[in-house]
C-alpha cells in the first residue's frame, strides 16, 4: 500500500489552486512525493533468515532488518504502530518497490549498478561479507577456492554463486532454490555442498542449529545493504542516510547487532557505513 501524506504546505498550496484557479505548478514548485512526507509506509522484509527478518509464528517479524526499519521510519516521523511489514523474498524486492506495494525496502538488499537503474538507495546501513556455510563434518571447505566442483546453493534473485564463479572464476555447480532457507534445507539434507552468501545471513542460520553447520568465516567480497527506495526519492533518501548515521553514532545500531548475533563469532562493524550517494 503507497504510503498517506501528512498534511503539507505543499497540500495547502494545491487547496488553494483549486480554490483560486491558480497554475498548479507555480504554486507547489520543487514538491514532489517523497517518503518524508509519509504518515504510514509499509515495509518489504524477509521473514525467512533468522536474526535478520523471520516470521516469529504469531503474526510479527522480527530481527535485525526489522529494527532498523523501525529506527529509520521513528526517524522519518512515522511511528511503530503506522509501519506495517510484509515479506519479500529476493526476487520481488524491485518488482514491490516499483509497483508502490511496499514504501522501503530493508531486506538484505546489496547495492548493485544494474539494481540501482530502478530503485533509489540509502546507505547502506551495513557493509556485510560473502562467506560460506558448510555441514559441520565437513572440513575439507576452508575458503572460497576449496569449493571448486562442489555444489553451493543461492536463492533465487540473489547473485551469490555468481560472485563465485564469474567474479572469482572458481568453477562451481550452481543451484538455485526459492530462498536461503531452502538452501540451508538443501545443505542439512546433504543435496548440496554449501551455501555462500552474506556472513549476517548464514550467521543467524548458524545460531538456530549450531551443531549442524560451519561457519567457514573467511569472507571475500563486501555486501553492501541498501534501503530500497522509490527511484528517484533524493529526500527521503538523504533523510535516511541521517538516520542511520545517528544510528550509528548514538549506539544503536551496536545494541541491534549484539542482540541478533552476538552469540555467535561473527565480527560485526560498528562503524558508521561509507554512504553511496543519492544521486
């Protein structure tokens, strides 16, 4: 659902045109719709990666991604009780956004060239690391190359294995299955070798079964998560990026990643994130 508009002086300029018969463009110059404007927004998460976005079985999402959304809309005017969350798997995130289904984004959602000739990013709001996930009997994956022949899984939407073959140039047999969840169903079922993606994703994996799995932890590409936005929404994308440098700097964004996966040993950054720009 598009989010509702405050009451702007921006509204009260177009009262006015109806009134006085006024040219419409002379009287709201330079306005134009943006998130910071919102009174409600809904919000696109995933709710199938434990400590990132996960259906808590009672109607609720919780994790990482979902506190940050809820800092960010507190810091955008929009309180807890007017954002609503829905689930987007990797694959819808640009297709939601661009319908008007969803207002922002915060879903593990890297920054790429090709993905921001459609969606306006802010941030990122966290720079994660590519990194593998293994059963736990298996010692012989030590690093990306050691999967080479091997099966590694990737969601649907995602460019994981991508990265692994065409970015590395390590040849690997790629399987795609419809989210990170099924993959590590994959994994724990022995149907592939691995799964390779963020270190925060397969983290909170690790953390709901850590007698099954390896957390392989030696990273090799920087993950950068992006707020999705509407394209072109420079305001609302500035107004993020206040907000998660306040975040940052007044100890939140810490307290947040100690609480999802501070028992696990996973070397999270606590520093304020190099912004993309706007434009």
């Amino acid at each position: 659902m598009r989010f509702r508009h405050r009451r702007t002086a921006a509204a009260a300029a177009l009262a006015a045109v109806a009134v006085f018969g006024l040219p419409a463009c002379s009287a709201v110059l330079g306005e134009e719709e943006s998130l910071v404007d919102a009174a409600s927004m809904t919000v696109g998460v995933k709710t199938d990666q434990p400590g990132l976005g996960l259906d808590d079985g009672d109607g609720g999402i919780t994790g990482f991604d979902v506190d940050v959304a809820l800092y960010i809309a507190d810091k955008l005017g929009v309180p807890a009780d007017d954002v609503e969350f829905t689930g987007v798997t990797s694959a819808e995130r640009e297709e939601k956004l661009i319908s008007g289904e969803v207002d922002m984004v915060v879903a593990t959602y890297s920054i790429t060239p090709v993905r921001k000739t459609q969606v306006t990013f802010g941030g990122p709001y966290y720079v994660a690391k590519q990194d593998v996930l293994v059963r736990a009997e298996d010692t012989d994956i030590r690093g990306v190359r050691d999967l080479e022949g091997r099966s590694v899984c990737q969601g649907e939407g995602s460019y994981s294995a991508v990265r692994i073959t065409e970015g590395l140039g390590i040849d690997v047999q790629k399987t795609e299955a419809p989210s990170y969840s099924a993959c590590i169903d994959s994994l724990r079922e022995g149907d592939v070798d691995a799964v390779s993606t963020d270190n925060l994703i397969l983290a909170g994996f690790l953390a709901e079964d850590p007698s099954a799995f390896r957390f392989v932890n030696n990273p090799f590409t920087d993950e950068k998560y992006g707020v999705g936005l509407p394209y072109g929404d420079v305001r609302a994308c500035e107004a993020v990026n206040k907000a998660i440098s306040e975040m940052y700097q007044d100890g939140t964004a810490q307290e947040f990643l100690e609480t999802w996966f501070g028992e696990t040993d996973l070397q999270v950054v606590t520093s304020v994130p190099q912004f993309e720009g706007c434009v």
